[in-house]
C-alpha cells in the first residue's frame, strides 16, 4: 500500500559549542534529500547561565541557533521517524536530551512512538570518550519505545571514512574547527536511510 503524504523525520539534538548542532544540520539535508519533510529541533537548555558563560563558545553557540525551535512532543507524534543526536557525559546522554525523553511517557503509552522508525548519533571530547556507550544508551530507549531502530551499519563507504561506527555516526570534538567533511557524508547517508526507513513504514501502518 502506497500513501501521497509525504514521509515526516524529526532530528532532535542538544549541542553545547556547535558540533553536534552542525551533525544534525547535515543528518536533515540528508532525510530531506530523500523528499521526506524534515524538522530540526534542539532540546531546552537546562545548564545555569553562570555555566554558559564560564565558556565563550557555549554561550555563542546558544545565540546563534536561538531560532531553531525547541522539541516539543507534537514533533515526535508528528514524525514517522526521529533521529536524535547528543553530546557524550561520562558515556551517557546529555541531561537535556535525557529530560526530554523522560517527559515522553504519555506519547509511549498512548502508542505515538510505537513502529517508528529510530536511529542515534553523536560525539565526544576524545576518540574513546563514550560514543558507543551513548549511541547504546539511546537506542536502549528506542526498544522500550516498540521503535523499528536504524543503524547506519557500513551500508556506505563514507561510515568508514568518518571513523567506522556502525551504531551511528559519531565525531571526535575539532576544538573549535568545522567538523571534517567525511563525518558530515556519514551524517547525511544516515538521515537518508532512515528517511527511507520511514518512508517504509509509514507504508505498512497506512
């Protein structure tokens, strides 16, 4: 069964000083590559302003994508699909996406995240800072979801480019410079394959 209505994928991220901001940028001109409608949406900021502060590029980072709107649960139950992006903490999520994901009870249980296609990426200050470890940690909560998860495997030659993760594309923190162009390719073919998961099923729930 086919439906006219075009594919939906929300990316939902928290990025502090900007990369994983400029990973979620690339992951959703990847899905909309595909024809899906794609929304960007950051977590709310949770940190104190003496702490955003303590660090020049945390607070320019937060003025400069002020106008990216904030995730609300009408994007998840809108979305066929989500793909979330987070920092590393000490092998985790960071608060602010854990926050939102706790609030996301009601939608769990009213069957709103149910058969939704899922997937993750990331980064971290050094190369074995936790990516993994927090690429796991979210996809722990997309099996509680009921959520059909999306890896990017090495389904593309550009995942082994940007650092071979197959959990879902991750980065190492460039202190201050553009993320390298190998790991915005892995993120781009990740937001196209999950948009083209999506589109699949939306298909089969139509």
């Amino acid at each position: 069964m086919t439906s006219s209505v075009q594919t939906r994928l929300t990316v939902l991220y928290y990025s502090s000083t900007g990369g994983t901001h400029a990973m979620a940028e690339a992951v959703a001109a990847g899905a909309a590559s595909t024809g899906a409608e794609v929304r960007l949406r950051r977590a709310a900021e949770l940190a104190p302003e003496a702490a955003i502060d303590s660090m020049p590029a945390w607070r320019a980072h937060l003025e400069a994508t002020r106008d990216v709107p904030e995730i609300t649960h009408a994007d998840m139950e809108w979305a066929d699909g989500f793909v979330i992006g987070t920092p590393t903490r000490f092998g985790l999520p960071a608060a602010q996406i854990k926050q939102f994901i706790d609030s996301c009870g009601g939608l769990w249980m009213a069957g709103h995240l149910t058969d939704k296609v899922a997937s993750a990426f990331g980064g971290a200050g050094n190369a074995h800072g936790g990516q993994e470890a927090t690429l796991l940690a979210l996809q722990t909560v997309f099996y509680h979801w009921g959520a059909i998860l999306v890896p990017p495997g090495y389904t593309d030659p550009s995942i082994h480019a940007a650092g071979g993760n197959p959990y879902g594309t991750s980065f190492t923190d460039p202190r201050g410079a553009a993320l390298p162009e190998p790991v915005l390719q892995a993120a781009r073919h990740q937001g196209a394959r999950t948009a083209r998961w999506a589109a699949l099923a939306r298909q089969m729930r139509a």
